[in-house]
C-alpha cells in the first residue's frame, strides 16, 4: 500500500489538484497543466464558475494589446508586478 505525501493529503483535505511534477526533468508538467485546465473547464461547464464574473481569477480571451505571450511578464516586471 502506498502512503500518501504531506502535499497528496492537504491536496485532498482542500478539494485539490495534486500531481507530482518536476521541472528538471520536465516530467508531468504538461499533464499537470492539462488536468488542471481540464477541470476547471468542467468546472465552467458545471456553472461553478462564473466567466463573466473576474473575481473567480477567469479572464475569457486574449489580451487585446497584444498577442506575444511574454508581453504581459514584461509589463509586470516594469510595473513591479510578479509573474
């Protein structure tokens, strides 16, 4: 029988996703990031959450100033934001 981590239990204790994952490595980064969106996507399908609504942290759509993926990094590290 295999025992759960520290991560694997509060994952479940909290109604989490949990995949072990490693970025030297690369492995499960992809899968973690697909299920991941996969379930939130059911989630909209449910009506769990709003779309229409920003306070879930879901923005539909593609950032209208530009479609160069690492522009908004770069406006964040300008503007002191994260990420």
């Amino acid at each position: 029988m295999r025992v759960a981590t520290e991560g694997e239990q509060f994952a479940r204790e909290h109604g989490l996703v949990f995949l072990e994952t490693s970025a030297k490595t690369a492995h499960n980064v992809e899968e973690a990031f697909v299920n991941t969106a996969r379930q939130i996507y059911g989630k909209i399908q449910e009506g769990v959450f709003d779309v229409t609504n920003e306070s879930f942290g879901i923005r539909v759509g593609v950032n209208p100033t530009s479609q160069d993926p690492g522009a908004g990094r770069a406006q964040a590290a300008r503007s002191g934001g994260c990420c």
